[in-house]
C-alpha cells in the first residue's frame, strides 16, 4: 500500500516539496461470537440401527468487535526542511461495536446404538451476513459462515 498523506511545515501547499515518509501500520482485531439457532429436526428410522435426520432453520449471531490500530509515519528525508527520524504521525485508535449477523443453516445427522454404545455424527453449513470495517485503509473483515462436522460416542443407559 502507498501512503496517500502530504505533510506540510513552515511552507505553502503549492511550494512544499516531496517529502519521503515511513509508514506503520497494525492492526488488531477480537471478535467474540454468540451463535443462537432456532429451527427444526426431522427423522426417520434405521430398522433398529439408530436415526437419519435433517435440521433447517435460521441463525441469530450477536457479535462484538474490538478492533485496534495504530498508525505510525516517519519522515526518511528527502526535502531537507524535516530532519530525518521525525514522527510526522503517531495515533492510535480502538473502534468497539455489536452487529448482530443473521443467517440459515442446514444439516444431516446420524445416530447409531449397538447394544449400549451409541455413536453419532453430524454435518451442517451455516450462511450468514458479511460485515466489514476500514482503519487507516486496512479493512477488516468478518463472517460467522461455515462448515461444521461432529463426531462423538458413548454408552446408554
């Protein structure tokens, strides 16, 4: 990325000359994710065996933004009217926000029994909203959307 800043000291904009210029920048970003779903599951039966099922339904997912960055830029010479080494700029900024995201998912499941044993798994996609911020130019860029498997076991009883 090329710094799009002019700086001026001492001089009008139109009489200012180039000045070679160091920027730093990072960026930060804690997301915390509250997942809620609502919908249904339907199945049918194995012979015995266990369950096929499918779930649907719709997702509500209230998340927190905590982004942070910092912008740093240092002059690196080249008008000979600020000396090198100079912080021309140096802020920091934290920007906090809730967005709920909204979205669906879909998913199969299975359940097996052998006796006392139980195995069971499970696959669902969840499709959710996009949400997107920009500091200092950098976008940062977030969506809860995704594949998700489960696989787990145990004993009845």
């Amino acid at each position: 990325m090329l710094p799009d800043h002019k700086i001026w000291r001492g001089r009008g904009a139109a009489r200012a000359p180039p000045e070679n210029i160091l920027e730093s920048l990072s960026t930060t970003a804690e997301i915390n994710v509250f997942e809620n779903r609502f919908g249904g599951r339907s199945w049918v039966p194995l012979y015995g065996l266990g369950k096929f099922g499918g779930t649907a339904g719709v997702a509500v997912i209230p998340t927190h933004y905590k982004i942070t960055g910092r912008q740093r830029l240092v002059s690196q010479g080249g008008s000979g009217t600020i000396p090198v080494g100079t912080v021309l700029v140096d802020r920091n900024t934290t920007y906090t926000d809730v967005y709920p995201h909204y979205g669906f998912y879909f998913g199969i499941d299975t359940t097996l029994a052998f006796g006392r044993y139980l195995a069971a798994a499970s696959i669902d996609y969840l499709w959710a909203t996009n949400r997107e911020y920009t500091l200092y130019n950098t976008q940062t860029s977030f969506n809860p959307s995704g594949l998700s498997v489960g696989i787990n076991g145990g004993i009845q009883f």
